[in-house]
C-alpha cells in the first residue's frame, strides 16, 4: 500500500499506511504480508534491468510503446487498447478519476480490495459495500446496490483478502446486467495464477462491452513489485482519456525493459503457477493441521480464521507474531476482525510462521 496518502484518509479509513512499518527494518523480519512473490523474478528481467540502469540519463518512452506490443503480442490483444501504468493502483486512481466525482457512488464488494475503498476516499465520493455470498463477491449483491448515483464497479477477481474468485458465468452475468453507463473495472491482479477452465480474467470482455476495463499487474507472479509495473486493458472509446489523465511518463525505464523481457519467458510463469499451487496447498494444510480455518485461495495467499475464544483471536495473534519479528496482514478493515492474510513464502519462511502460530495456540 502507498505510504502517500494523506493522514485524513487513512484515519477515517482506520488502516495503517505500511504493515509492520514501525518495525525495525534488519533481516530477521519477516515480512509475508504485502503478497509479493517468493520465487523472484524471470534472470531475463533481472538482466535487462541490469543493462538498463547504464542509461539513466534517459526519459523513458512516455508511451511504453515496446512493453505494450509485448503485452498485446502475449495476450493477443491490440496494443492500441492498452494503457500503462505505475502500478495497477495508478490505473484504478486514473479510472476512478475519469468517471466519479463527489457525490457520485462507488461500488464493490464487503470484503474488496481496499485500494477501491482508498480511491473512492481521495474523489470525495461515497464508498458503497455490496454483500457477499460468504467469503465470495456476489453478482446479486452487486446487482442490488446499483443506483442512478453508482459511477464505477469495482471487482478484484480474484478478490483480496479472501483469494476467492467468481466463474466466467457470474462475470459475465455482471457485466450483462449492470447498466452501460457504469465503468466496471475487473482486477485480475492474480489471474496468471490460474488454469481453472471455469475461471475468466475479463479479457474478452473488454471486445463486448464498452464499459469494462481490466487492470492487471507485474507484481505478483511476474515477481517484478519493485518496479511498479501495471497496465489495463481498455476498450477504444477509453484510450484517449486515460492517457490524458495518467502520469506522463508514469512507467519508468528500467520497469518497462524488464517487463518486456518478462513476457518472453513463458515456462517462467508455467513453473510460478505451479510452484504457487503446491506452496498453497501445502500451507493451508499446516495451517488447518494447528486449528486454524483456510479460505480456499486462487491467488498467493491464504486468510487464516482464529478461534473466538479469549487470547487466541487474530489480534492477539498478530500482535505476537509481530513480537517474533513476522508481518502478515491482519483485515479487521475488511470486516474480518478475527482473520489474518499470509502471503506464501519459502518453505522455510512458511514453517517459521507455522511453528510460531502453534505456539501461540497451544
């Protein structure tokens, strides 16, 4: 999470600006809770970046124009359709500035991503919650809070903290059944995560309707979060307004080598989504062995339950695995109080959190 936003936001928000940012920074904190990818970046990445840092003296293309024909060549999409940005987050700030303005609503999902909730903050508009069906965004809850006020849709799928994600039907569904004159932005921050023939990220989508867009991001499994790399998927009437309202400039040169390098590595990726499969499974497993609940995750992460019971919630929880020098990601922001998110780790970082979790439950 951005440390800019201004202390009114986060105090009305109630969140802190970084986890664990009052930690000492020394290497034996542990930090799995910014969903960041324990397996690294592609060598091809890291070497063109290398390469790279030897012309700082140069602006990079304003355009990115090379990173947008390799994403278009990746995805088989018209790279014309695609807008680059410093990070996701830049892109849902850029979307959520084109279409709402104070007074006007916003809407997703209880327990959606909170950059929607932040971006609807620094607008001025009103943040609306729609239910969900248990720890799943609902379509209907979506479809239910809709008024002549609602600018833009919101939806992280998968969603963030619950890992959860709706079927192609549902997407589809949504995006049939809620009015044109709303922008639904789809987050597929995770989708290269998944393989499930049930699963859509939006893509196609964005050629059916002119109203959706979807934003994606380097981040997680490209593992290039440092460089702060995202980029969205617009259908054409879009184009124009979001490059005038983004960042000139906004993807620096270094990012926007090593993300196109990135993309010519596929069995990368082919082994990340693997990797990350077995990682998750084997720590939901652990996590469930010591007592704990697992949400089903499609993403890098899980959202672990604690018990109700005195001394064994997820605050007090959190606050000793902050006294072992670990940061997860407690959600009480999200409406979970008594749930905590761990991004996956390595093997060994992730028995370090189990073996503590299970002394502070036994």
């Amino acid at each position: 999470m951005s440390n800019s936003v201004p202390p009114r936001y986060v105090e009305k928000m109630k969140i802190p600006l970084v986890a664990g940012l009052e930690m000492p920074i020394n290497s034996n904190v542990l930090n799995l809770g910014t969903n960041q990818s324990p397996f690294g970046a592609p060598q091809i990445a890291i070497d063109v970046a290398i390469k790279k840092a030897r012309e700082l003296h140069q602006y990079c293309d304003p355009l990115s124009r090379d990173l947008r024909h390799a994403l278009g060549t990746f995805h088989r999409i018209d790279p014309d359709q695609i807008v680059c940005g410093n990070g996701s987050e830049e892109l849902l700030d850029v979307i959520g500035r084109l279409y709402a303005r104070p007074g006007d609503e916003i809407l997703h999902s209880e327990y959606g991503y909170r950059q929607f909730e932040m971006v609807t903050h620094r607008l001025g508009a009103t943040q609306v919650k729609a239910p969900a069906d248990g720890m799943t965004t609902s379509v209907d809850g979506l479809l239910s809070k809709v008024t002549n006020k609602t600018k833009v849709c919101f939806i992280a799928n998968p969603e963030n903290p619950t890992g959860t994600y709706i079927d192609r039907h549902e997407l589809s569904r949504l995006t049939t059944e809620l009015p044109p004159s709303i922008a639904l932005v789809i987050d597929s921050a995770y989708a290269e995560y998944i393989d499930d023939p049930d699963y859509s990220d939006g893509m196609t989508l964005v050629d059916e309707h002119q109203n959706v867009v979807v934003v994606r991001t380097f981040s997680k499994a490209w593992g290039l979060a440092g460089l702060r790399v995202g980029w969205a998927y617009c259908p054409t009437n879009m184009i124009g307004s979001m490059n005038t309202v983004r960042g000139l400039g906004n993807v620096n040169s270094i990012a926007q080598a090593a993300a196109t390098a990135a993309l010519k590595d596929t069995e990368f990726l082919k082994d990340i989504r693997l990797r990350n499969r077995e990682g998750i499974q084997r720590l939901t497993k652990d996590a469930e062995t010591i007592g704990l609940t697992v949400v089903p995750s499609a993403g890098n992460f899980i959202l672990m339950g604690f018990p109700n019971t005195p001394g064994k919630t997820a605050d007090a929880a959190n606050n000793f695995l902050l006294s072992e020098g670990i940061i997860l990601r407690h959600v009480p922001d999200h409406g979970l109080p008594n749930h905590i998110r761990m991004t996956l780790g390595t093997p060994e970082e992730c028995r370090r959190v189990i073996s503590c979790l299970k002394r502070f439950l036994n």
